[in-house]
C-alpha cells in the first residue's frame, strides 16, 4: 500500500485515516515530530530520579518502555495522536518531594504511584472522570489550550536561553549574543519561515536545520562515529535493577494518603488539561466539545502509570508536545503508534536522539505554542465572569510550571464568580465538586 494512498488498506481499516481527512504520510511525520520535541524526556527523567538514588542506564530503559506501552494503547485504543510519557512535574515531586523530603525509599514511593494508577483506573472504569471532563465549562476548555500554548512556549523560551532566572525579577532576558541563543533564534526564524509558507513538515525540518547549525557553530556535538548514532553494547537496555521492586505493601504501611492525593490530583488534572488542549488543537471534540472516546484515553493513562511503576518510572501521562504533531497534521492513534515505535527504537540509537540539542527544539515549542493562541478569541472578554477564569487559567499555567495549578485557579474564579454575582446556574456538580477539591488541596498542603 502507498503511503499516498491510504483508503482502503490496514492502516485506514484500523485507524480511519480516510473518516479523519489525513494519510499515513501525514502520521507518520506527525508521529516523528511529536516524539523529536519530546525526546528530551528520555535523558531528562534519570536524571532526576538519580537524585532519588534509582540507577540512570535503567531508568532510561524504563522510561523508554513505558512511554512505549502507554502511548501504543493510546493510539491503538483510543485512536488519538497523543503521545505519553512520565510527567514533567510528577518525577519531580517523586524525587524531591516523596523520596528525599519525607525519606522513603524509592520503591516505596513506586509502590505509591502504582495505588494512585489503580485509583485513576477505577474512577475511569466507574466513568467518574468522564464525567468531569463532561462538566467542564466551555470557557476554560478554550482557555486550556491557550494556557497550554503559553506554558510550553515559556519553555521552549527557556531551552533557548532567551528567558532566564534573575533573583531580583524572578526571570529576565537572556545573553542575547550568546552563540546558544542566537542559534536557537536563528531556528526560530528558519522553522517560523517554513510555517508561514505552509511548508510540509516545517517543524520537523526547522528542528533538523537547526540541529546542523547548532553542530557547525559548537553549539552542540557533532557525531564522530558510528558510536554517535548506536550504542555498541546499548548500556540502557536492561531494567533489571528496577523493574517489579515496587513496594505496594510499604506504601499502605506509611499511610502516604497525602502522597496519593497529590498524585492524583496532579495527575488527573493535568492529563484533562492536555487531552482537551491536544484534542481542541486536533479538531477533535465534538460539536458540544467533549472529547469522544474520553474513557479509552483516560485508560491508557491510568494503565500507563501502573505499567510504568512496575518498570520503574512515576507517572505516565498525556504530554503536551503532542501538539507539535498535530500541527504537522496528526489526527489519528497512528501518530502515536509512530512515537511508541520511535520510543522503542530510541533504547538502541540513544546517541542519534542526543544530536538534537534543546536549542533545536525550543523554537517549535514556541511556535506550536503561538499555534495554541488562536482559541483565546472564543473567549467571551466582554463578560467579566467568563474574562476572569480564563486569564487566570491561562496566566497561571506558565507562571506557576504547572497546568494542573492553571486549571484550579481557573475553576476556583468561575464557580465563585458565577455564584457571587447570581449566576449559580451556570455552575455544575463538577464544577463546585472541584472548587471544593481544589480548596481544601491549598488549605491542606
């Protein structure tokens, strides 16, 4: 079967590329851009659980795998083009939060994201978070992905060294003559031209181009062998020292119901966050903008984090950089299926994957971030009721690194706003449910 003509094959059968309007060309160099901008995982997340004492070649394989695993289910059960992977943020409170601030062996705190995965699972078999999905106002469904937008384009902003940390104003511009930055805002430049002109495939090239000028002007290694694209005895391949060393056990005995509740909640909300963000993005919600098949991507999630605990990563969730693909077309579960197969394949080239610098990917962060931008004229500015949750939701997202903090602060203002002003019919179940929610979590810590 040509990959120009997808009507009528396998592919089409199992995905209907045909019913979505795309091909398996188009996924396919969705699913290779998805997974380029967000390879940076794979180095990213040993690093950081190596603080919490977890051996680096193994959590490189772990997270591999489990990306892999999750993100399979994702494209083949739910058949969206939504890659997943264990969650910026949710390692990080895994580390420095779980493990090191309250001094619990690792395996318990595995132990702890396995429970939490159980817990997703059940409120999605019991069709609980569909329902939350359900009861989110259409106000913040358009100020999700725009807060989404922005928070990815802060980090993009961030790899390309335009945006740094300053003690006095918290962040500042960056050494704009350092040869870093004017590489990456060469690429923004070269990749933002290939946008413009609609060029097939733009982001992916940008990347590519960006990557051998980063090479030519040393600002990221250039390959010197065969070493620099195959590992020779492919050190990341075994995840002996953690897999199955979870402590579900040890996890009770702590009584970490403060942990689980963090998981959780972090989990859920950030996972609903990138679904409707990704899905509106994709043009795929429905005319009452719900996302359909919501439960079977909500299982791939919370069967995900189960799978990935035993492995050895914490929690596996819907990422964000799905958008890069869909901005090259992506429709269907093929582009994630693509991703998984690249996840795989990456445990072997780790090198190759490494020749992309963060300064190659940074300006398409930003750029599928100004993408995301275009839903915030849905929002109705004129009404303050509606004004006020989406600017918190979307301003809250970036400045607080946390799209799960975005979405509390943006459901807390509209059932208030809307209950104070006498517009309480307006509000819902889900929305006071979560308002509640999202209140005792700040009061509670």
């Amino acid at each position: 079967m040509s990959v120009n003509q997808s009507s009528g094959g396998l592919l089409n059968r199992i995905f209907h590329l045909d019913e979505l309007h795309t091909n398996v060309k188009t996924e396919v160099l969705a699913g290779v851009t998805t997974f380029v901008t967000m390879a940076y995982i794979l180095f990213v997340n040993p690093n950081i659980l190596k603080a919490a004492g977890m051996p680096v070649a193994a959590t490189f394989a772990a997270t591999a795998i489990s990306s892999a695993f999750a993100t399979l289910i994702m494209g083949f059960y739910a058949n969206y083009p939504i890659a997943m992977a264990p969650g910026m943020g949710l390692n990080a409170f895994f580390t420095y939060s779980v493990v090191i601030g309250m001094h619990l062996p690792w395996q318990t705190a595995l132990g702890a994201v396995f429970i939490s995965g159980l817990v997703f699972f059940l409120l999605t078999v019991t069709k609980v978070r569909e329902w939350i999905i359900a009861g989110v106002p259409e106000v913040l469904r358009y100020s999700i992905g725009v807060g989404i937008g922005l928070f990815i384009a802060f980090i993009g902003l961030q790899n390309a060294g335009i945006i740094v940390a300053n003690k006095d104003t918290i962040v500042a511009l960056g050494n704009m003559k350092s040869p870093s930055v004017l590489v990456a805002a060469l690429g923004l430049i070269i990749t933002g031209f290939f946008m413009a002109k609609r060029i097939k495939g733009g982001l992916l090239l940008g990347m590519l181009i960006t990557s051998v000028i980063a090479m030519i002007f040393r600002v990221a290694p250039a390959p010197t062998g065969i070493s620099s694209f195959i590992a020779p005895t492919n050190p990341f391949a075994s995840v002996t020292p953690i897999f199955m060393h979870l402590n579900i056990v040890g996890a009770f005995d702590y009584g970490l119901i403060s942990i689980l509740f963090a998981f959780t909640f972090v989990d859920m909300f950030d996972n609903i966050g990138t679904l409707l963000g990704v899905s509106r993005k994709a043009g795929l919600l429905d005319d009452q903008g719900n996302l359909p098949r919501a439960g079977r991507a909500l299982m791939a999630d919370s069967i995900g984090t189960m799978f990935g605990s035993i492995m050895g990563t914490p929690t596996v969730t819907s990422y964000i950089e799905s958008t890069s693909g869909v901005a090259e077309g992506g429709k269907s579960g093929l582009t994630a299926v693509v991703v998984a197969i690249l996840f795989i394949v990456a445990i072997v080239f780790a090198p190759l994957v490494g020749l992309v610098p963060s300064v190659a990917t940074a300006p398409v962060l930003i750029l599928v971030g100004t993408l995301m931008m275009g839903e915030v004229v849905h929002v109705r500015f004129d009404d303050f009721t509606e004004a006020l949750p989406a600017f918190l939701t979307i301003i809250m997202m970036p400045l607080t690194y946390s799209i799960a903090q975005g979405l509390a602060f943006g459901f807390m203002s509209y059932t208030i706003i809307k209950l104070v002003t006498g517009r309480y019919k307006e509000n819902n179940a889900v929305t006071y449910v979560l308002t509640i929610l999202f209140i005792l979590h700040f009061v509670l810590g």
